[in-house]
C-alpha cells in the first residue's frame, strides 16, 4: 500500500516535469490525490524554485511512506 502512495506522488512530479495538461481530468486526479497525500509535507520547506519546491515537498512524503510502510510491513512479517 505504502509504495502505492508513493508510485502516486512520484508520478505527479513526473507529470509535472513533463509540464502534463492540468486541464487534463487524469492529471487533475493524481494531482489532487498527491496534493492531499503530501499535504503534511508540501510546505515544510520553502524554495524559491517551483521546481525545487515540487521535488523536495512531494519526495519527501513519498520517501516518508515507502520507510515507514515497509517497516511497518517488515514487523508484521517477523510477528
């Protein structure tokens, strides 16, 4: 589930280097869902960079859950 999330926020940045047509309902949709995914996230840091911005406030949620979610599945696993 974890890398699922992450598979998400990581293709939003991807749309988002590829300068993906927000007036796209798909493009919407994973923007919106990663939007509310890294919204812990997204303002943490600032940058004066857009770019930087979208790197750093999306990756960081997606490394954030790929960790925590195979922890979390790793001591499930050994129970």
């Amino acid at each position: 589930m974890a890398d699922v999330l992450a598979f998400v926020i990581v293709l939003w940045i991807l749309l988002y280097f590829l300068d993906a047509n927000q007036g796209n309902e798909l493009v919407n949709f994973i923007h919106d869902t990663a939007s509310w995914l890294a919204g812990w996230s997204y303002d943490l840091f600032t940058f004066s960079r857009e770019w930087v911005q979208v790197v750093i406030g999306y990756g960081l949620a997606a490394v954030v859950y790929v960790l925590v979610g195979h922890a979390i599945a790793g001591w499930l696993y050994r129970r």
